[in-house]
C-alpha cells in the first residue's frame, strides 16, 4: 500500500502541515489564568461583575531616570502615550520620575501588550534608561520569554536526540526521519490549535516539547520492527507490512492510554485542565496519525539511502563484548539484585516525604520575579518610590460607605499604615482633588466651575463632588464635547438652568451653528457681546432699554 501511494501520502502531509504552519501566529494565546477559574468561583464572580460594571483596565508602572524638570516630564508623558494608554499619573523624586499608566484594556489583553510594545520602542529609541514593573508588563515579559525561550529549548534538545539516536540507531539516516515526522507532527498539532478561540500559555509552551518525546517514541517502535524484518531477508515492501501491522497495536495502546490521561484532567473543575487536556489530546492523535502513515511512506522512498548510511549502533558493540563491559555489568548485575530494590524503597521513601513539604506557587507570574531584568526593576523602583498594590473592593449602591473608607484610611496592621490612598466613586472630592485626577483631560477653572454648579445646583453649599455623580452628569449630557441641538442642549441642561429650546436657539443663531456642545456654549456665553447680540440673547429676560442703560453706565461697546 506505501509502496503505491508514498507520494500522494507526502504530499497530502505536505499541504496540511503547509496550511497548519501559516496557522499558527494566528492562535490566540491567553495570558489570564482567571479566565479558567470556575463559574461559581467567589473571585471570578468578582472579577466578572467588576469588569461588567466598571470595565477593565491594565496598569504600568515606568520609571525613567535623568529627568529632571516639568518640560522633559511632559516630553516622556508625550512620549508614552500611545494607543490604549488612558491616563498618566507621575511622582518625581530627584532626577527620577514614576510614570503610573493606565491602559484601556486588561492586563493581559493582545492590547496591552502591543501597548507596552510601543512604549518599550518608543523608551529605547530614545535612549530613556527606565524600569518597568506592574501586572502588565510581567505579562508581556513572560509573553516574550514564552516566544524566545520555546525555539531555543527545541534547539538545545533536538541536537541531543539526535546525538542519542545516532547512537543507537543503525543509520544516519534514521535519525532525520524520525525529525521529519516529529517535525510535522508538531506543526500540525500547533496550527489546528487555531480551532479554539485562545490556548493556555502554558499549553503552549507544553505541548510541542511533549509531543516531540511522544512521536519519538512511537517513531522508534516502527522502524525497529521494519529492521527486525528487513534483517530476516524479506523485501522492503513485506517488512514494512509486517512492521506496520505488528508496531500498529503497542502504538495505538501507548498513544490511547496517554490521551486517556489528558482526557481525565478535562474534568477538572479549574477549567485550564480542559485546556491542556484538549490540546495535547490532539496533539497526540496528530503524532499518531503522521507515524502511522507518513513514516512508512519515508521508509519505503528512502529505503536505500537507510542502507548505504547504515552503521553499528552503541548495543551492537555492547553484543560483542565477550569478556569486558558487558561481563563486569552482567556481574553487577547479579551481586546486586538484593541492594538494588531496598535502595530503590529507600529512595522512594524520601522522595515521598520531600514532596510533602514541596512549596508550591500559585501566581501565574511568579517564576519571573526572580529573573534578572525583572528584579533589577522591581527594585529599582522600590527603592525610590517604594511598591505599592492595587485591591478592589465592590460594593452595592445602597450601602453607605463612608463608614468603610474611613475605617480603611486608618487601618492599621502592627501599627503600621499600609493603605496610602483610598479612591471610590461615591467618594466625595474638592475642587482642587478633582483637578488632580482630571488634569489630563485639560479641564480649566471655568469647566470646573461649571461641573460643581449643575452637579450641586440642588445644593449650592455643597463644595465636593463624587465621581458617580460626574458619570450621571457625563450620561445626562452626553459627554461635554458632545454636539447638540438648541432642543436637545435644553433637555440635558434642564437641571441646571430653566431654558426652553428657543431661549438657546438665538445663541445657536449668533454663534452660526445648528450643533454645539456644553464646553462651546460655556465659551460662548463668557465671551464679550455688543448690544444688540445682547439684546437677541437675553432681551425676553431684559428689556431693550434697560441693556441699553447698562452699556452706557458701564462706558463699553461690548460686554460679557
């Protein structure tokens, strides 16, 4: 049957692993072990309802050193502000500055991590040296580890495969082939990964060093069996049928026994069992199917090249040592069949009392802590400005919380202050507080001004705002910058001042526009009007005479 059909077979293989090889940098790969955690999961409710309600949002922290007045520090804002970035925040100590970024996105969102991509190019090209920390950009380091690190463990180990099976094979050959088959195997189960919408990074980095072993393994079997009968003096054609029947079930029993095991863990109820399960599960049947069928096609085509490179193997010299290697180890062999097994409890004893005290780390992060780049930053940034760390607390409206921030800004944990800022929407904030948290949207004094008076028109002693109150206003009048109607700038400013759509529409008129929003109008009406603007502005509310009264008391052609 190979005999026949080789071609075709490599062929078929050809194209798929082809079609599976540009497959595979468009797998989504998931950075957010979250995601996996069960439905009715305490966290990942919270997570869920937090990020419904308030969306979700990632978190840099960069500091640059050798910047050293408020022009440079503008410069790097300027610098670093790429797309996804939301919002900057800054401590200067000395000649270094903390740049604290908010991102659009969730820390391990493809987002973000282009983000920090930019930003990391943006800081080298122009010579910053900086540090990183934050949850975002340990993510996108371990991204980009993850992608170095996995091509350079396949280097390091296939030379050593194939140094071991040069060994103990009977051609040089052999070895290539069993690198052609794993090779495909590896392409196709990493390609066809692209039928799930997003794999585990560590079923990623997992699968393609496990599926080499495995397809490695089922590869060896086979092609011992064809040697076993190429050496009985059967034709190429009949070993290899011979091979392939008799390799068939121990391949199939070894390759079903380890899919069942992956099968298993899919019933884990922290659900990146099923992640694993699913992906090395195919992977195997890949391996299965592409030594079941591509191998014995290679055999047959490169049947003659196996003989001219034939060689001894390292067991052959083992064979016909009579009286030196393989004599002192049969010996050995012998005196110690009753050391070996005692030593063998004695060693499993121990191994089992060490694994109970193993430690184990449940941050997904965390083997990178240690890494030399991620350290230096880490304390780098300690040690200037110190480590801080974010926590969520949500709460329903309906609870009054005033009580809970005030315990929380003094809470105290062996007499130590740990809470250095507490931030909630329902907080009440001063004018001067609220310009430090909107001072990158560039809001002046008069805007200001405007946001307290129609927030507190109800209550003009009020002199605080909360940002919850800011969103109803913002979702009221559809954003400040928004463009609206004389009609429809009434409706979402009725609560703040007693205008009808025609009181409007004069302004609209003077100002030349069908459309404007709330910080135009604001504009318009602080600008300085001659009288007869006056008088169409405001003349329902203000006789014609009386402005004109005003004008000539006050001495002026144009007022505000």
């Amino acid at each position: 049957m190979f005999g026949r059909w080789k071609y075709l077979i490599l062929a078929v293989f050809a194209f798929i692993t082809i079609a599976c090889g540009i497959m595979i940098p468009f797998v989504n790969i998931n950075y957010d072990n979250s995601k996996y955690l069960p439905a009715d999961n305490k966290i990942k409710e919270g997570l869920d309802l937090l990020e419904s309600e308030f969306g979700s949002s990632g978190y840099l922290l960069v500091m640059v050193e050798g910047v050293a007045n408020a022009e440079r520090i503008n410069e790097l804002k300027e610098l670093i502000s790429v797309d996804d970035v939301n919002h900057i925040d800054y401590r200067v100590k000395d000649d270094k500055v903390l740049m604290q970024v908010v991102l659009a996105e969730s820390d391990y969102s493809a987002r973000t991590q282009e983000a920090i991509g930019d930003i990391v190019k943006r800081l080298d090209e122009a010579g910053y040296n900086y540090y990183m920390s934050g949850q975002s950009y340990l993510t996108y380091y371990f991204n980009q580890m993850v992608k170095k690190q996995l091509p350079r463990i396949l280097l390091i180990i296939i030379p050593i495969v194939f140094l071991i099976l040069t060994l103990m094979t009977t051609s040089f050959i052999e070895p290539a082939l069993f690198a052609v088959v794993t090779g495909v195997a590896i392409v196709l189960g990493m390609g066809t990964n692209i039928i799930f919408p997003e794999i585990s990074y560590l079923t990623y980095a997992v699968s393609p060093v496990l599926q080499l072993a495995l397809c490695m393994d089922y590869s060896i079997i086979m092609f011992s069996r064809y040697r076993h009968y190429r050496k009985q003096n059967l034709s190429r054609n009949e070993a290899l049928t011979k091979a392939w029947k008799t390799s068939l079930v121990p391949v199939l029993a070894s390759s079903l026994t380890t899919v069942a095991g992956f099968v298993a863990i899919m019933f884990m109820k922290y659900r990146i069992g099923a992640d694993v399960g699913l992906v090395l599960a195919k992977a195997i049947l890949f391996s299965l199917i592409t030594v079941i069928f591509m191998l014995p096609a290679l055999i047959i085509l490169f049947d003659k090249l196996i003989e001219k490179t034939s060689h001894r193997s390292f067991f052959s010299l083992l064979k016909k040592d009579r009286g030196g290697l393989k004599a002192g180890y049969n010996k050995y062999i012998f005196r110690s069949r009753f050391v070996v097994p005692a030593l063998a409890l004695v060693i499993i004893g121990v191994a089992f009392f060490l694994q109970l005290n193993t430690k184990y780390i449940y941050s997904d992060t965390a083997p990178t802590y240690d890494l030399k780049e991620i350290k230096e930053s880490r304390d780098n940034i300690k040690d200037n400005f110190g480590l801080s760390n974010q926590a969520v607390i949500l709460i329903k409206r309906d609870r009054d919380i005033a009580p809970l921030l005030a315990g929380l800004e003094e809470l105290r944990y062996e007499g130590e202050n740990y809470i250095t800022s507490v931030f909630a929407y329902t907080k009440q904030y001063t004018k001067e507080e609220l310009k430090h948290y909107l001072k990158d949207y560039e809001i002046d004094d008069a805007t200001l001004n405007l946001l307290f008076n129609y927030v507190n028109g109800s209550a003009p002693a009020k002199t605080t705002v909360s940002f919850e109150e800011i969103a109803a206003l913002i979702d009221v009048t559809l954003g400040f910058e928004t463009e609206l109607s004389a009609g429809e700038m009434a409706s979402a400013l009725s609560g703040f001042i007693d205008a009808e759509a025609e009181d409007l529409s004069a302004a609209y008129e003077i100002m030349g526009v069908e459309r404007t929003s709330v910080i135009a109008l604001v504009g318009f009406f602080a600008g300085s009007y001659m009288l007869s603007e006056s008088v169409s502005l405001i003349g329902d509310l203000v006789s014609p005479e009386e402005l004109a009264a005003v004008y000539q008391d006050m001495g002026a052609t144009e007022l505000s």
